[in-house]
C-alpha cells in the first residue's frame, strides 16, 4: 500500500467566537461565472452582508472567461440569485450593498495576461480602501483541471503570496474545491504543488458537507453530553451505518460523473467525513489541529482493503429507468454525455473495520447512491440487543434493537428508537408482554425554526476569519485517499462484465443486502 506524506503541520488556534465578523479582505473567485458560484457561493456571501458580518471595506472580484463589465456581472449575479433554492427572499438594500463591492475581471487561467489583470483590477478596488496590504481570499470555483495552473499562476504572478504563519498579516488564503484529486497519487501530487507555494495555515481544502449545522452537531452531541459516549464503542454497538442516498441522478453533470463514479464522489470525502466524526476520540481542545488530528487518527485504524477483500467488502452498482417522487426517470445510461454501455458505479455499499480499542469488531457501513427512493443523509448507531429477553417468547434477535440516528439531512435532527411496553396488549399465547419500538425525535426545525445557516455561508466565514477546523488537511485528505484507492485500483484492473442494476427510486441493488447479511442485520 502506498504511504502518505507527512506534512509538516502548522499549528491554527480557533478564534471564532459563534457569530465573529469576517476580517477586512477582497475575496477572488476563480470561476466567476459558474455553476458553483452563481448556485451556493453568491448566496451564501449575500447572507452573510444580511447578517452585517462583512466588513465595510469588504470587495469581491469574480473572475471568469465570458466577456463581462463590473455591471453585467452584477447583473448576472442578480438574475442568479432569484433563480437560487438557497434564497427566499432578496433586500435591496443588502442587495445594492453587496453590488457595490462586487467588481468583475476576464481571462483564461492558463495565460499570463490573465493575471496582469487581475492584479490592475485588485489595486484598483483595493487602492480605493485606502490599505496597502490587504487581505486575499482566493476561491478556485473551477474544474480540476485547471486547478495546478491557476495555482502556480497565482504565486508566480505575486497576486498570492506564501506567509511564514498562521499570525502574519497581511493574510492570503487559497480556497480548493473537491474534488481534491483522483486518486492517492494524484492527491498528493497536488498536496506537494500547493504546499510547495503555500503554507498549510493558507490552505482551505473544502468538503460542504463539513459546513452543515447537523454535521458540526454530531461532534456537540458526543461531547458535550456524558450519556452516550460511555455507550459509544464495541461493548454496546453492534454496527454503524452510515447513508448518503440522493434521489436525484446526474443532473446533466454526466461527464463529470463518468470520470468520477460514485467512490470518488461520495465516499472520499463525504461518507469518511461522518464516519471520522461519529468514531473520533474527543479531542484534546476544540481547535482546528487537534479535532483533525483525531479524525486522522480514525483514518489510520482503518483496515485497509486488500485484493482480496474488495469483492466481498464492497458493492458496486448502476440505477436503471424506475420512478422517483412519482416521475419517471432514465437509466444512468440514457443520461446525457453517458455513453450507453457506461460501467460507472452510481450506488455503492462498503464495510469498513476500525481496528482500535474502541472499535474493533464493529462493522461500519458505508452506502451511497443516486436515484435512490429518498434523499437522506445519516448516521445510525445500532446497539446491541439485551442478552436475554425476560418478556414473553419473542427471540431477542427478532426485537428491533435501539438505534440512535443522526439525520444530516434533510429534517436535520437526531432520533433515538427503543424498546416500551404496548400498553394493555398481552403475547397471543404466553402471559407475556408485547414490546413496541418507539422514536424520541429532536428535529433542528421544531427547536430552532428553518434557519439553518446554509453551508456555504458557514464555511466562507471560517475562511474570512481563519478557522481551519471543518477544512481537510493534506494528510487527511491523502489518508481517505488511502482507504478508496485499493478499491479504486481493485476495480480498474477487475472490470465488471455487467454492474448490478438497481431501478431508480429504490434503495440500491439486492447485492447490498448480503454485504450485511453475514452480520445478521439489514440496512435500515
Ligand atoms: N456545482 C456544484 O454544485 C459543485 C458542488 C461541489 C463542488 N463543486 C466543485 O466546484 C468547482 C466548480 O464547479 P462548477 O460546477 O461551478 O463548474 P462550472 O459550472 O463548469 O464552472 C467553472 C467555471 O470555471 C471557469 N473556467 C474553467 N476553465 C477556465 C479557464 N481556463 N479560464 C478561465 N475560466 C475557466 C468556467 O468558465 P467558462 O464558463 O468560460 O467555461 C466557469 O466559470 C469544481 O471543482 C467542482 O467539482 C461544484
């Protein structure tokens, strides 16, 4: 198995206090003009000017290929807005505040002159703020492809430069959307040209998942409560599933799907996120280094799959035509840019073995897929069962065990399923009681209302203020690397002939259910 690099760690303490106000900084997006930017990034900085958390003398620069002024792409980003499912409704005034800001730059990032003028641009908008020196924050919201070239572009040309700690000032910040790398190989490839420029401290690897309230909640839930924890490990849980199902399919992204498949997409990044948060040890303090060095810690107990292992331990499937919210859907091989006889997985299901003190000998299962019945995002610890049931004949195995279930999303909120008495019923047979499940239910919008700040809105701020605790570091992210790549590597040299089929809008391919029928359990 291939190793990853140590990376020489710098330490950033947490500053952020709940709701600190971003430090005074022009932020650039690379990729201006895209997806990501119009959908979630655009939003989520016309929240944060909603709630005043920008400063005054914030600025944003979009920079993109299209042939745009400052105003068309106000325009553009105006007219992206009222398209957007993250905003309900836009003030003017915020609206005219943040336009007043917002300033737009063209180029290829593959060419000098691109950068010649950002540069002019930047001391333009920054000559205004009357600071010399300011703070950047530079967000690649482009493919990966073009990520090593604007990277180097960006320190060649001076518009980013390496600071020597987490404490210098002016600040420069690098944001990196996922994916970050194909593969082991090509992850720390990338791990070595970015820190090669920069600093670790200047690094934001993102994930968006790690920006979710429930996500952040998982870790509050274990620690600042003294009820489970002492029931969190392999004398009281029998398994854990963890679930990132998606109802939708490619969603025209077809290309990008086909080079990725569902272990990259999924798995490397959000599926070991969660399993990181719920098998962590607490750490030392709440700062950014010593909450990631314990989630690193879990990735290194993670049994690392052998040849041999990937058949058994890992399910790999692709969703057919079916029905999903009453429409019905093609098959992943009818989508747009999927070639008809694609072998690109779109579900699958993985069992992963911690072997530590904690953990050893209770599975984790992994499973993702598109096209699934439902969207759902959780983690459900499964107890044990009681050794022996002392009400009526019922077998202890044919009992619904008690199962905490942490919901990401959606309906965020954390349920707790045990066993009661069903009042007055008696076992038909024996003078025995009847046992029910029955659900203790928390749901984030019953105790707080449905404002949940979006992702995008929490992680941006962190980046503002220089809170690294939900970004991945180098060695994390090489570590999931490591635990994907066998399998990865299994399947390139092992093409399946035909993937198991499962139809659109159900829960995943029979296949899936004898990955835990050795461990006599089910997938919820
Ligand atoms: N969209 C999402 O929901 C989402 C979610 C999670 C992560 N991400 C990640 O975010 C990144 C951006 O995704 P996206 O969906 O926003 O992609 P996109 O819609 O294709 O946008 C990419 C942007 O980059 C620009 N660009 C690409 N190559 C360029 C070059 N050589 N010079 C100048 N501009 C260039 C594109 O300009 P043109 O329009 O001129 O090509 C476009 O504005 C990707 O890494 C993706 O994996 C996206």
């Amino acid at each position: 198995m291939k190793t990853p690099q140590a990376v020489p760690l710098i330490r950033a303490p947490r500053r952020r206090g709940s709701r600190d106000k971003a430090d005074p900084c022009t932020m650039v997006i690379f990729g201006g003009a895209g997806d990501l930017t119009k959908r979630k990034l655009i939003p989520a900085i016309y929240y944060l000017a909603e709630q005043k958390l920008l400063p005054d003398n914030f600025a944003l620069l979009g920079v993109a290929r299209d042939q745009n002024t400052d105003d068309s792409y106000r325009a553009m980003m105006r007219e992206a807005m009222s398209r957007s499912d993250e905003i309900h409704k836009v003030n003017d005034d915020v609206w005219q505040w943040l336009c007043q800001r917002t300033f737009y730059a063209g180029g290829d990032f593959t060419r000098d002159d691109a950068y010649a003028n950002i540069k002019t641009r930047l001391n333009e908008i920054e000559s205004k703020s009357g600071e010399e020196d300011r703070n950047r924050l530079f967000y690649l919201a482009i493919p990966p492809s073009v990520f090593e070239t604007t990277l180097t572009h960006l320190c060649a040309s001076g518009l980013a430069r390496r600071t020597h700690s987490y404490e210098e000032r002016p600040w420069n910040r690098i944001v990196i959307e996922k994916p970050f790398g194909t593969s082991l190989d090509s992850a720390m490839a990338l791990n070595r040209l970015v820190l090669d420029e920069f600093g670790e401290h200047q690094i934001y690897r993102i994930d968006h998942y790690l920006g979710k309230e429930s996500v952040q909640n998982i870790l509050v839930f274990r620690f600042a409560n003294s009820i489970f924890e002492p029931l969190w490990n392999r004398h009281y849980v029998s398994h854990v599933q963890i679930t990132a199902a998606e109802s939708v399919g490619v969603e025209g992204r077809g290309k990008y799907y086909e080079e990725a498949g569902v272990l990259r997409d999924m798995f490397q990044n959000h599926l070991l996120q969660l399993l990181t948060l719920a098998a962590m040890e607490p750490p030392s303090s709440f700062t950014a280094d010593a909450v990631r060095d314990e989630k690193v810690k879990v990735l290194h107990s993670v049994r690392p799959l052998v040849q041999g292992d990937c058949e058994p331990a890992v399910v790999r499937a692709q969703y057919d035509g079916g029905t999903v919210d009453g429409k019905s859907v093609p098959a992943y091989t009818s989508e747009p840019d999927v070639p008809a006889n694609s072998l690109t997985p779109t579900f699958a299901a993985m069992r992963v073995d911690i072997n530590n003190w904690r953990w050893k000998g209770v599975p984790f299962y992994l499973r993702s897929g598109k096209r699934m019945a439902r969207r759902i995002s959780e983690i459900a610890i499964q107890f044990r069962s009681p050794p022996l049931l002392l009400f009526g004949q019922k077998a202890v195995e044919e009992m619904s065990p008690s199962v905490l279930t942490m919901r990401v999303q959606p309906d965020e909120g954390i349920s707790l399923r045990f066993q009661v008495k069903t009042p007055g019923a008696m076992h038909e047979l024996t003078p025995g009681l009847e046992i029910t499940p029955v659900d203790m239910d928390f749901t984030y919008g019953e105790a707080f209302g449905n404002d949940a700040h979006p992702a995008y809105e929490t992680l941006l701020l962190d980046c503002m203020i220089g809170d690294p605790t939900l970004f991945t570091r180098s060695d994390e992210v090489e570590m999931a690397w490591s635990i994907i790549d066998p399998v990865l590597d299994y399947w390139g040299k092992h093409p399946a002939r035909s993937l198991p089929r499962y139809p659109a809008g159900s829960w995943g391919p029979e296949e899936a259910n004898k990955l835990l029928l050795g461990d006599h359990t089910r997938w919820r």
